[in-house]
C-alpha cells in the first residue's frame, strides 16, 4: 500500500498501530526486523487489537521495539519475555499478549520458558526473528547459526562437531505443543506470507486455541557484513535450505 | 476444629506456610505463580486447595525465573500477585525483582529461608538477609519484612501487598523453614472488617478504564545520564517510603548496657534471654528490626545511647552485622556478634553467651 506525499513522492503508508514519534525506527540498514515489525503492523490493525493487547519484547535488537507501536509495551529482561506476558494472560485472558524476541532470546537463554510455554499450550503469540546470529552484541554464534558460518565466536566457522547443529525452533514446539496450537516459519524475503503466518496466529490466540508461534527468517548484514545482494542470497537460499518454510501446525477446523 | 474461615476473627492452630496462603486470601490476591522448593512448598498446597473456594488461580512455572517473570506479568496486567521461594529459588528469583526494581512493578515475594551456600539444607537459616535485602544488580530498592511468629507472617503478608501496591516497590516478606514448618496458634481474620484498608490493584498495562493512551515500559536505557536520573528519582521515592513503612521492635533499651538485637525467628529466642537476664537484675534491652530493608537505623541510634555493648545473634555468618554495622557507622558502641550460620539459636544459648561478655 502506498500513499501519496507532498511533491509527487510516494511512500509506504505506515501501519496506524505504528507510533509515529518513533520513526524512522533505529534498526540498521537492511535489518529485517523492520519488515517483520510492518507485517506486525499491518496483521495489528487489520483485527483491530490496538487497544486490546500488550506487547512485550526481548533483549537483543528485539527490544528496539520497545516504543515502536501506539500500543502497551514492555520491554523485560533477555529470555524472559514468554514468561512476562504468560502470565498477563494468566491473570487477564481477556489481553491480548504478544512476545517479540531473537533466535538468542527464543531458543537460548529463554528456551526452557518457550519449551514449557508450548507444553502448556500457553494463549500467547511469540513471534521470533532468526537472523542466525546475536546482532546487538556484535555478532556471536546463535542457536540459529548454520554450519560453517563465521561469527565473531566462531571465526573459522561453524564446527558442528563442537558446537552442534542449528535450533530448528519451530519443529521443536511443533513437536510439544498439544492440539491448538499454530505454527509457522515464514521470511521477510516473503512479506505477505509472514503477514499471513502472524495474523492467523494472532487470530489463533483471539479464538483461544493455543499457542501461536511464528519463526521469522530475517537478515542482519551490519554482523554478516554483506551487501544487499548477498544479505537477500543469504536468506533466500542458504537459510530456507536448512529452515523449511511454511505452516507446520494449524489448529483443526471446529465442527460447525 | 470447625471450617476454618475469615467470615469473623478466628483462632488456628496452623503451618507458617498455611497461614501464608490464609493470608494472601485475606490480602485478596488474585493470583500465585510458583516453582516447587522446600521450605515454602505447602503455601502452593495450601494456595491451590484454596483456590477454587475463593475463586483464585495459581501457575506451576518451570523455574524460579519463570516464577519470578509470570509475577511480573501478572502485576504489569493489573493481577495482585505472588510468589513463595527459597534459597536457591531465592537466588533465582532476584533478576525479575531487579526488574521490578527499575520498572516499580508491586510485586509480592514470600521467602522461606533454608541452609546456605548452595542446595545446603532444606531446614532452616537466615542465610538469605543479604540476598533478600540487597540481591540483584541494583540499589535495594525495596521493602522487606523480617516476621518471628505466625501471627506476624499472616498480618505481615496482607501488610506485603499493601506496601507494594501504595509505593510500587518490590516486597518481600523474609521468614525460614521453622517458621514455615511448625505449627503455633493464631488469629486469622478479614482485614477489612478490622478497619484495614486493602490497596486496590490497578492495570499498569492493558485494558485501563480511561484506554486513550499508550505505555512504553522500560529497563534499558542509551546512556548514563539518563539512567542516573531514573536510578535518582527511585532512590528519593524509595527514600520517602522509607520513613513511613520502617517498623521495629524495642523493649527495656533507655537504661540498657547491653542489647540484644536479632531479627526474625531468633528474636523469640533473644525476648526469652532478655526477659530472664532482667529478672535476675541485668540490664539488658531488646531491639529488633522488623523492616530490614529499610533498616531502621535511626531508631537503633537512639536505642543505643546508653549501652556499651550490642550482642548481635544471627543464624548467619554476619549478614544482620553488616546491616547494624552499616547503620551505626562512626558510633563507639562495642558490636559482640554470635554467629550461628544454619543453625537454631535458643534463649539459654544467647543467656550464656551474655555471662559470656
């Protein structure tokens, strides 16, 4: 969607939950978090749960979202978003909760919280960002780093002999979480299928099932240090060969 | 013994850990997260067959971590919420009470102190005063009270959640396994029919009655300066609710040379010793702190003045020593520490280490 500037300039128009006083956002350039914050955006206003829900975000790059949306926010500490907003649900199933965090955050520091969230089949939406590294610290070996890659903890690459293969996060909740549940891995590389993914799964929430987990594949060229081209090859191909894209839960349809 | 009941005042004969849950219902709290640990396992039991009587919810969490961040949750969501822990949980829970340190979230920690360092015992200690005082990466912002009896971890509790909620500083209420474990009767009762007030809850995210504006919560800040500031600004509000909630107990101390002073459970023992050494014509006097964040140090000045001698007796290696000691900086005042970490301490073991002195 675009609109029509001052000028004959066109630009994006800017999802309404979004807080205006906060843009341009602080991301780097070429940071996929900003795309997966618009599909975010736009999945927010097109249900209409502004008003309705809180949302919390991690440590890491994540929480430079802290003030990103015109909606109730937290920002906690690194892991321990899925608990914060478990238990706003808990004590309030009426919120509508969000968790916004890294690969770090998700499948780390925090995965005993993300592991037993998805036993419990927690009515929360966690969406995480891959970006196969820690950005924010300067670029370390993630969960999510592919074999061989270089980070600045593994700077002759990867050794999975060492250091073991890459989180696929999204099967491991797939795999504990009961009936209800929804997830999804999708990539910024493909923003009307995320936007897809995390509207249904916040739907999934509204409608009380379970819980809803997006995975979403995104890039980080400042730590990479790539340029566009490779940043986009590096998504497109070498992630989505070892994290496969697509809806790996979906709750059943209810009888009518 | 008939149901027990808060419909009017009733006298029990009940655990530490039942009486917690008696009065968290009392304190009308809506909601307890926790994590299986010994001593303080029977207030999740007592909480959970409570629950559905009194129409209340409980989460069983993964971890102490997990425990510690629900509560944030819940209280940020506008819940009156809990937790109950101990020593090694303890340990674990201080990074979500930093956190509501720095974002003043009101929420309520129940610590039933066992053995230290370590998994040590799960029986009893007070070895969880420096942690509970001053844990996590912060400046103790935050209120805890020191019980000794059953009575005082029922009025406590309810007193727990309301400081919380008036000054949006984390609370804890700091007892041990023998206070947790044994059984001693007391009065429980509705504190509203008492003239207590009850602080009510309040959204601090979500859906608020008025709706109309956004809040941006935060722990994270870009530079010093700007820390500095927040830092400050809790620090004099921290400052300001200290002077009304500081409570202490002194007894006989004007004409005293020497003080007994203790804190907690053991300060049953030192009222005993100090009751006895009286009666045989010493002049001894009792002070305890109730409150040991924030210590009543102005209080114990002046408590002091006339004695020469302070025996402080702790079931710790010198953690209630370092807070006196800290409090009466620049006084003359001989401090005569008996040192007991882990184990119990009795009215005939602090009577000999008065002869002792």
């Amino acid at each position: 969607m675009q609109e029509l500037k001052e000028n004959m300039v066109f630009q994006p128009a800017m999802p309404k939950s979004w807080n205006e006083e906060t843009k341009p956002h602080k991301f780097c350039p070429g940071c996929g978090h900003g795309i997966i914050l618009k599909m975010l955006g736009e999945a927010i206003d097109e249900l209409g749960i502004q008003e309705k829900m809180i949302f919390g975000c991690d440590i890491g790059c994540s929480l430079l979202a802290w003030d990103f949306f015109k909606v109730d926010s937290v920002q906690t500490h690194h892991g321990r978003t899925t608990p914060v907003v478990t238990g706003m649900k808990r004590a309030h199933p009426e919120l509508i909760c969000v968790a916004y965090m890294g690969d770090g955050g998700g499948y780390a520091i925090g995965s005993q919280h993300l592991f037993n969230a998805a036993v419990r089949n927690e009515r929360v939406t966690i969406i995480l960002c891959n970006n196969c590294n820690y950005g924010m610290t300067g670029g370390q070996m993630a969960p999510t780093t592919l074999p061989g890659m270089k980070t600045e903890t593994t700077p002759y690459g990867r050794d999975v002999e060492l250091t073991g293969y890459p989180t696929k996060g999204s099967e491991m909740v797939a795999a504990v979480a009961p009936e209800g549940a929804y997830v999804a891995r999708g990539t910024v590389a493909n923003p009307r299928q995320l936007k897809g993914f995390i509207k249904k799964a916040l739907q999934n929430q509204i409608d009380g099932n379970g819980i809803s987990f997006v995975e979403c594949l995104s890039g980080c060229p400042t730590n990479w240090r790539t340029n566009a081209k490779q940043t986009w090859e590096f998504i497109e191909k070498e992630m989505t060969a070892y994290f496969k894209l697509g809806e790996l839960r979906v709750p059943q349809a209810k009888e009518v | 013994m008939g149901e027990v009941s808060l419909s009017s005042e009733q006298r029990v004969f009940m655990t530490g850990n039942e009486t917690v849950a008696w009065a968290a219902i009392a304190a009308k709290a809506d909601i307890m997260y926790g994590y299986p640990i010994t001593p303080q396992n029977e207030i999740m039991h007592y909480w959970t067959r409570l629950m559905p009587k009194y129409g209340k919810k409980f989460l069983q969490t993964e971890d102490e971590i997990s425990a510690g961040f629900t509560l944030a949750g819940g209280v940020i969501s506008g819940a009156k919420a809990f937790t109950a822990t101990a020593g090694p949980g303890n340990v674990l829970m201080q990074e979500s009470a930093s956190m509501a340190e720095m974002m003043r979230l009101p929420a309520v920690y129940i610590i039933q102190q066992r053995g230290g360092p370590s998994t040590a015992t799960v029986i009893y200690s007070q070895q969880e005063t420096t942690i509970t005082t001053f844990g996590g990466n912060g400046e103790g912002h935050r209120i805890v009270f020191s019980t000794s009896t059953h009575q005082e971890l029922f009025d406590y509790t309810i007193k727990a959640f309301n400081s919380a909620w008036a000054y949006r500083f984390p609370t804890f209420v700091l007892g041990d396994g023998y206070q947790a474990k044994m059984r001693e009767p007391l009065t429980i009762y509705d504190p509203e029919q008492r003239g207590i007030n009850l602080v009510k809850p309040e959204p601090i995210l979500g859906i608020r009655p008025n709706g109309s504006k956004f809040t941006h919560l935060r722990n994270t800040y870009n530079t010093e300066e700007e820390l500095y500031k927040v830092v400050m600004a809790n620090q004099a509000e921290w400052e300001e609710m200290a002077k009304k909630v500081v409570e202490w107990d002194s007894r006989d101390c004007e004409q005293a040379d020497v003080i007994i002073l203790t804190h907690g459970v053991v300060s049953r023992a030192a009222l005993g010793a100090c009751q006895q050494l009286r009666e045989q014509g010493h002049k001894v006097g009792y002070f305890r702190p109730i409150t040991l964040r924030p210590f009543p140090g102005e209080q114990l000045k002046a408590a002091i003045k006339q004695a020469k001698k302070i025996l402080i007796a702790e079931s710790s290696y010198g953690q209630l020593v370092k807070l006196v000691e800290n409090a009466l900086y620049g006084s003359t005042v001989e401090i005569v520490p008996m040192l007991r970490p882990g184990l119990g301490i009795t009215t005939e073991e602090i009577v000999d280490e008065y002869n002792k002195l």
